[in-house]
C-alpha cells in the first residue's frame, strides 16, 4: 500500500517507542559489551565458524519489520558474538581499552549527527576541531599551521602525498601526472603498508615507493612507531637530508605520536617539529575509540585548501553573514565527513595532558615488564613456526587475543600490543602463562 | 610525577565512575538532543558568533583534567549550541531527522570498536556488511558482485575511477599514471564536485573530467540525484553508449540510490542494473545517520581487492586457521575501517524493506506537497538575491534551517531538502509560512 496524501499529518516514526528501544538497547550496551566485556572472568571471544554464526545471527533483511523484543535479542547476540577489543586481554591490534568520557563523546557525535563541513551545520565542531589540533601540533613544536581529522591513518598519509606533490607542481591539480616527471616518494622497508597503497590510488604506482634513478624525489615518510616492531625513525637525521634537499618530510606517527604527550619518551620523536607534515591516530594508543585520526601541517599558506578545494556553490557560498574561512570543508576531499574531535576533546578535558601522558608512560612499563619476565622465562626461544596453531587454540578456548606474523626470514611470532588503560600487571602474568600453556605440547 | 614499576597492580580507569558518567551523559543526549531536539517548539538552532561561542564552550585543552560536574556541563553545551539536524524544520542538508533502531546500531558499534579489517577482530560485521550489501545490490539488479561500506561518497567515487583504470591498465597499479595515456572521465556538468576532487587526488587531473580529444575515455560517471537539484541521468541511454564503447559506467546514487526501495520511483534508475558500480549514501535519504556510505560493485573476480590489496602481512596472515577469505581488508585503501553496516542492518530488520520504502515515498509526496502550495501561493516568484539576507534571519533566530545557492546565471534560491521521517505536513506549511515572514519586507 503506497502513502497517500493523506498520510502527510503524522510522522513516520515514534519517538516515545524509539526512545524505549534505545534505553533498553543502552542498558545491554552496558551489562554485555561494558561489564561482561571488560571482566577478566569473561571470554575475549566467543569462536564460531562463520556459517554458524550467520546462522546465529539471523542475518537476513526482509520486507518486513520485526517486533521490537526480537530486536532487542539481535542487539545481545551481536554483543555476545562480537570481539570483546575492551577486555584486558585483548591484545591483538593497536587499539584496545575504552575510555567512558571519550565514549560519552563518541555517542554525542552520533546523536548530533552532523558534518564537519560548514560553519553553520557544525558550529561547535568546526571550533572544536580548531582546538584540538591546535593542542597536538603544540606537542609537535608548532605555534601555527593547519591540520584536519580524517578517516584513518591511510587517508592522513595520502593528504600528506598529495600536498607535497601539489606544493611542488601546483598545476598538478589541474592537468594530471602524465605532464609531470616520474615523482618516487623514499620510505623504509619497514614503513605502513598505506604508503604503497596511497601511491597506487595517486597514480604514482607502487614501484615508485623506492628510489628510481632519474626520477624526482618530492616526499620522505618516515615512520614514528612501526607497525610490527614499533621503531621509531631518527627524525632529525632524516630532517637534515630534506632540508638540503628540500623534500616535504612526512611523519607516520600513527601509532606513534602520542609519546609526544610523555617527558619521558617524547625524545623518541626528537626532531618532529621540522616535519611538514604528521599523521598520528589517537584512537591507538590514547584509547579514544575509533576512528580518531589527524593530520597536522606545519604550513601557514592554506595549502590544504588550495590543493583539495572544488568550491562548491551549494556548499561554500562566499555571500553568508558569517566569516566563510569557518566553512572547513573544502580542506579535505571528502565531502560528508565525520566528528572525530568531540570524543578526543571530552577525554582530554577529562583526564587532562597529564593523565594521557600516564598512559603512554604506564603502556611502555607494561612493555618493558613483559619484556623483563619473558626473559626469566625459560621455553620462550620458540623453534618451529607454533605462532598459528596457538593463535588457533587461543581464540577458541577465548582467553585472550594476540596478533602474530612473520618478520624477513625469521617465522611467525607474537606481537603483543599494550596500550590499554584498563590492563594491570597480572594481565601480563596471565599473557605470558597463556602462551606458555596453550604452546605447552608443541 | 612518573609512574614506577608499582603502579603497574591498577588499571589507570575506573569502570564504576566511568558507567556512571556515562548514564549521566545518556540521560542529557536523551532530554538535550532527542527529546528537546526534535520538538517543533524549540529552535532548530542557538546562533553564536564563533568568537563568544569558543568562548562559551570553555575549548582550552588543559594540564590537568576537570570534575564530572563540569564535564557533563560540557556535555550540556555542546548539545545546546550544535544544530539540531533532527529536527523536524532541518531542511539545510541531505541529511536530518533520526532512527532511533539505526542511533542504538551506532551506539552499539560505538562501544564495540572494532575494525573491519579481518574476521578475527570482526566476525559479525565481516558477514553482516556482506549481507547488507547483497540486499543493496539486490536492488539494484544484481545476484552476485562486490562492495564495500566506504568513508562517505566521495570515496565511493574514487574507488570506481580507480577500479576502472585498474581493469582497463592493470600496470598502473605498479607503475603509475605516467605509462599510460591520458585518461579522461566523462560526467555532467551537474555532477557531484567529488568527481573533480577524486580525479585530482588521483593524479588525472580535474581537467580531464571534460572530454579531452585523443585521451581514452574510461569512465563515465552517472548521477542519480543531483546534489542541487535532485535530477535523473538517463542510465539506459548511457548504458547503450558505454557498452558500445566498453567503457565502465559509474553511477553516483549517493543521493538518489534509495529510489531502488521504491516500486513507484525506482524507474527513475531504470537500467541501473547495466552499470559495473553504484555509491549509494543510505545516511542521506533512508537516515541511517553519518557515516553510512557504500559501493556496490556488479564485478565478480575480485577486482575490487587486486586493485587495492597491498597483502600485509601483520594483517592478512595467509596461514590462518579459517577461510581468510573473510578478511575483507585488502579490498579497502584504508586500514582501520569504521563499522557503518550494523546501524543500516539493524534499521533494515527493524523497519523492512517494506518501511524503508514508505520513507522514501513520503519524501517524493512532501515534496510534491510544498511545489503544490508554493504554486499556489503570491510573493514566491522572488526577483532580487534576497536568499542570503532570509538565511541570516532564519539562522538568528532559530526557527529552521534551508541551504540555498545560484544555479548558473540565476541568483541564489532556497534548496529544501526533504527526507526525515520525521516530517509533517505542518512542517512543510511552515516552511512557507516563515520563508514569507522572514522576507516579508524584502
């Protein structure tokens, strides 16, 4: 039956039904996914091949709605089915933990439902955003310059590429790659596989991530925090090729960055502040709940917006009453694009530069912990290329997440990534007698 | 103060304080935005100048972190001073209005952070993006293919371009866009800007979006819902010239792509089925809330991860012990992916497809209903550039929000977007009732 006229006095949806639903919905988000899934005593997973869980899940959409209760039990099944990436032994990926105010932030954004594009859709946020790049370029060493927050590390990395070809041969924008000469960007071995696949989408092309003789080099991306080992490049040593040279140097601090929030540790990153350009993802290892990505520029010339700007009259009218450098839209290329500072801002009020710097300096003791007693341990000069079918066991049985992979020559091995707030010193007593049980029979 | 090696026996984060923040937080989303929010009494927005609204927001990032109290102050004025885009007088974007099935999805994904990288970190929403996207691509006219939920649709955009001079050069993804011949896409001048962007970002070049004599045309872009003025391309038609020429024919539904839920208005998009990729933004006229974005993709040979796959191996272990097949991360150029599909599917399950269907045909009918009585109605046939000065009034005061532009050589007109199901026949008599007051005197 099609909507007559008619049907145009009354709305299409419920507010008191639809308000119940979510409380109902927010308290299971509390009791499955925050409690249960933060209790050591729980499982980190719950394994089930995939053609039973979709069986589980009952996947299917219909042409028909469900009754509300039916609803409800999808919403616990995805909870109870879903990695717990909260759960103290969850130490599988480079983001783990959750922080409650930056939680708080995050289901704010979603009921505010806006886009950082135009002063006057996301007031609050454009000033915001404002903010808090001001506060981590800060970190950098920058009194000025411009950044923006954008949906990863991959796409921080990418902007980073773009702007540093589009510095050099501004009609680039305009007339394409074929009328410029070869460009190769120089990275390490080690560097972010998003480096390779960024210049791909350019259309530079993969190969020429390597030095190509004859070609020109335009951008150096050194790495803050490898993915696999953690190293950090020597920024200043690298920075004093760039200056002579006068290459754009990019920093994938990703992961790495926020040492800069340490007195401690910051010296890894000595040097940062003669970047051009820094990407760094504060939902790693700041806990501020994914995605929370940011690319921090040292330039003062709005070069952001020169290189990325379409200037859409629907969007960007010059005519408004208000200051239409507000409308930050055209900075990226995206064009709907999501808040990702409120949850970083509420958590960093919350906790203040100090408790952030706590964390990074706690998640390096835990490290060097781990470290300490691994070498006490006697069984952990592994032989044979066990790391799969621990992984295997693991997961199945549930107890607890680690990641693994090969490195050069050498077989599979663990890495275990310890970044959240939430682990204690016997979860990394409880990680090392995990392996060694699970491995026992090997 | 350092933390010592003691400090390692506590977690930095205390669950008890941070849950009760987070009910305290619950509690004004709920009264702020949702209930106060979307009440027609209210103003749809509390304008500041930016200069007394940072100063309102109290935007310093400090040292030291602050008391609840006034975090949830804070938490108070951002609600406040942010737009309500749920409100029923929102008519300023292609967004507005609220599910409530698809908030608590967004809630829930939220407190879940995980990433749709690999089966391990995300077993439910690996299968369930899967069968959002068969369900999308059923609509459209296909029984197998591809996909993936992107950052918005403008990144759905340049994965087709890239996707399409993949399948056409498969060697620029190794060597570059400089060992090929001048590529050119082919759009409309009413396209979406993305187009432009992407191809700039892309390394072509903005200029060959237009046709260039003697560069290979690849790709032409096809917009089922222009951005200003909600247009149809002829798919049939185009197809017809893009099978004769084999050339990849894009369509650009990001707008316009829920028509497909519609028996009465799918024929808009009548050979849709013929294109080889669709970006389609259910976040905009089926309110599945920012970000939900996705392209669809009728390709069966996996084009989609050759074109972006990079094989990392700390990711995409090829000796896992399930199908690694599920891991769907290679496909994407990101890294961390949001999860956007559980708030779509759970809407979907909630509603039916039979529901999402009445959405979109009571936007076709409020829509018919405000060109009805605004022909009906004296003093609409506007003469001078009056829409900024209406706008500014509007805004002041609170009462809706309407985004206006020029459209070639005329002057700037109101664009009413219409799609929250949350609208009523009232709200559209008082969008013409107040367009009239504001510009009474004009």
């Amino acid at each position: 039956m099609e909507p007559t006229t008619g049907d145009l006095t009354d709305p299409l949806i419920n507010h008191a039904d639809g308000q119940l639903f979510l409380h109902e919905a927010f308290k299971i988000i509390v009791e499955d996914v925050l409690c249960k899934g933060t209790d050591v005593k729980e499982k980190v997973c719950e394994w089930r091949e995939p053609e039973e869980l979709a069986r589980l899940l009952d996947l299917e959409l219909r042409e028909k709605g469900e009754p509300q209760e039916n609803l409800l039990q999808r919403v616990r099944d995805v909870a109870k089915y879903s990695i717990k990436t909260s759960h103290p032994r969850f130490f599988n990926q480079q983001f783990a933990g959750v922080d409650y105010h930056s939680l708080a932030g995050r289901f704010l954004s979603e009921a505010l439902n806006t886009n950082l594009f135009t002063y006057e859709v996301a007031p609050v946020f454009v000033l915001m955003e404002a903010e808090v790049l001001r506060g981590l370029r800060a970190l950098v060493g920058w009194t000025e310059g411009d950044g923006l927050f954008c949906p990863g590390g991959s796409t921080s990395n990418m902007y980073a590429m773009n702007l540093a070809r589009y510095r050099l041969y501004p009609e680039v924008k305009s007339q394409g790659l074929r009328s410029l000469p070869q460009l190769t960007v120089f990275t390490s071995p080690e560097s972010h596989y998003s480096v390779k696949k960024g210049a791909a989408f350019m259309g530079f092309g993969m190969d020429n991530v390597i030095l190509v003789k004859g070609a020109v080099p335009f951008l150096v991306s050194c790495t803050s925090g490898t993915t696999v080992q953690g190293a950090f490049d020597p920024l200043d040593l690298i920075a004093d090729v760039c200056d002579k040279h006068k290459l754009w140097l990019h920093v994938d601090a990703a992961w790495g960055g926020s040492v800069l929030f340490s007195k401690k540790h910051s010296h890894l990153m000595k040097g940062v502040h003669r970047a051009n350009s820094v990407a760094w993802n504060p939902h790693k290892m700041l806990v501020a709940g994914l995605q929370c990505s940011v690319l921090l520029l040292k330039d003062t010339t709005d070069l952001l917006k020169k290189c990325h700007c379409a200037n859409a009259t629907y969007l960007f009218q010059q005519d408004k009453f208000y200051d239409v450098n507000l409308d930050i839209g055209d900075k990226s290329v995206q064009c709907s694009r999501k808040v990702d500072c409120l949850k970083l801002w509420l958590m960093w009020k919350a906790v203040g530069s100090a408790g952030l710097e706590q964390r990074v300096d706690k998640a390096f003791l835990h490290a060097r912990y781990v470290v300490d007693q691994m070498k006490k341990r006697e069984g952990f000069q592994l032989l044979g290329d066990v790391a799969p079918v621990i992984k295997e066991r693991m997961m199945k049985q549930g107890t607890m997440m680690v990641g693994y992979q090969p490195l050069g020559d050498r077989v599979n091995f663990f890495r275990i990534t310890i970044l959240s707030p939430l682990v204690s010193q016997k979860d990394m007593d409880f990680f090392l007698d995990e392996i060694e049980r699970l491995g026992n029979d090997l």
